[in-house]
C-alpha cells in the first residue's frame, strides 16, 4: 500500500489519468490526497471531478481557492472570470452531486507516519497556528460548508480583512481569517500579517514580508507540512515541508509523491502537461 500526494491539476484531467497510470494506483491497494484547486483553468474540470469522485474512499481531496470559486459561482456569488473552464460543470446532468460532493471535501488533513505529524492544506499555516489548531480551525469552516448555511456564508467570505489572526474573531471575520491562511496565503509578515498582492516566487519576496514557511517560530515546524497553490514557488522538498504545485496548467508538470514508512522517504513522480493557459 503507497500513499501519494498530487498537487494542483486545476482541471488538466489527461494529465491526472497519465499520472494515476504511471503510479500503478490501485484504488483498493493505495491512498491518494490531492492538494486542492482540483478543477478551473484546464480543459476538463468536469472529468476530473467525476474521476477523483469514481475512486471513492482511496482518494482525498482538499479544497482550494479555485474550488470555492466555483462554489460561489454557482450560488450566484460570483462572476465566472474570463480564464474560468468551469460551465461543463455548471451545465452537467449531475452538477447537483458534483457540487454537493465537492463542498464535503475537507480544508486540512493529517497522517501520523513514522512518529511524525504529516499536515496537508491546500495553501498555508498561519505561524501561530499548531497541528492541532490548523485542524481544529479546518473543522469550523467545514462544518459551515457542509451546512445549509453555505450560500449565506459565501456571500460573506470574500475579502481581505481580517488579514491576521486573533483567538478573539467571531463569526465571518474568524472564518474569513481560516479561508485566507489555508487556501490563498504564500507571505506573511514575522507578526503572520497575510499578504494577498504577490504571487512571485519566494526569490521575489517583498520586504517586510517572508513566505509563511520561514517566519521564526512557526508552531508548525515540528511537523512536515505538505502544500500546493504556489505554482511560482514550484516544488520544494525539505525536512519540514513538500510544496507539489507544479504548474500542470501553464504547462509544467503534474507532480506525486509517494510517502514511504517515515516522512522522509518520498519519490517524486511527474508527467509533463499540455499548456492550458499563458502563464500570468
């Protein structure tokens, strides 16, 4: 039995099937967590969400920003933007359960392999936040997902402030704060003030501000933190942290990897992808 992280497909579903064919995936011998943003900007949004959801219990999924993007346009929340592939999804005899099953998806896991915490989320951990926090914190928003306020939630999520957490928030605002960390945070400043206006690389890093992973004391740097979101950081490999976005839709690769007895045995599997959409 293999478990095996994927990082962003964002709709690229040939891409997933050649993937999935060059890991031998076997849906009743292995387990599979993707990273978020299944869907938008590829050429096939609709195939990948009907792929992922047919592998039933062997496949995870977390939910990107790409994914809530897609919520909000169907409850009317949002506009459809001009680089958007979502309308097969939006037009499909079974939208209904595809949307139903999607918003059931979770906002962070966790494995304990090998005596180490593994934590997944789709973009970031706020430096305050431990494991058990970062989950605890998954769960709230969740449970406003999975309920029949979800339409009167998604008319209040979006936004830019709070841009720091506070064990003090209540209501949209300590929600909004979750949303932002764990499906649009790349930098933060050394006090986890977020940043939402710089999509460079970690090279590129603004003054003032460091990629969430490198502020001093992150409450999360026992653990090994596995991510995507951050096509322009690409793949990171270190002891305390995977980041497997790839750049699949812009025509990089589609990344897995494969996560051995400890933390630190990982294989990294690629298969190289058609150029979906111009870069930037």
């Amino acid at each position: 039995m293999a478990l095996y992280l994927i990082g962003d497909v964002q709709g690229c579903d040939a891409a997933l099937g050649r993937l999935l064919d060059t890991l031998d995936f076997s849906p009743s011998r292995d387990r599979l967590v993707l990273l978020g943003d299944l869907i938008n900007r590829g050429p096939d949004s609709l195939g990948v969400l009907r792929r992922v959801q047919a592998l039933g219990d062997a496949a995870r999924s977390l939910l990107g920003n790409h994914d809530l993007h897609l919520l909000g346009v169907a409850h009317g929340v949002r506009k459809p933007g001009r680089r958007d592939t979502l309308a097969p999804i939006l037009q499909a005899p079974d939208r209904d359960a595809l949307l139903d099953w999607l918003r059931h998806r979770s906002m962070a896991l966790h494995e304990r392999i090998g005596g180490r915490d593994l934590l997944m989320v789709h973009a970031g951990v706020l430096p305050a936040w431990t494991v058990d926090a970062t989950l605890a914190h998954a769960r709230e928003l969740e449970s406003v997902l999975r309920s029949p306020d979800l339409g009167a939630f998604l008319h209040e999520m979006y936004g830019n402030v709070p841009d720091a957490w506070s064990d003090g928030l209540r209501g949209t605002a300590r929600l909004r704060v979750i949303v932002n960390a764990l499906t649009r945070l790349r930098f933060c400043s050394a006090a986890g003030v977020m940043d939402f206006e710089t999509k460079d690389g970690a090279a590129e890093t603004p003054a003032g501000l460091l990629p969430w992973f490198d502020v001093p004391g992150r409450r999360t740097a026992e653990a090994v933190v596995a991510f995507g979101h951050w096509s322009t950081l690409g793949w990171l490999s270190r002891p305390d942290l995977l980041s497997t976005d790839t750049g699949c839709v812009w025509g990089g690769c589609l990344t897995a990897v494969r996560i051995g007895a400890t933390l630190q045995d990982r294989e990294r599997i690629d298969v190289r992808c058609e150029q979906a959409q111009p870069p930037g």
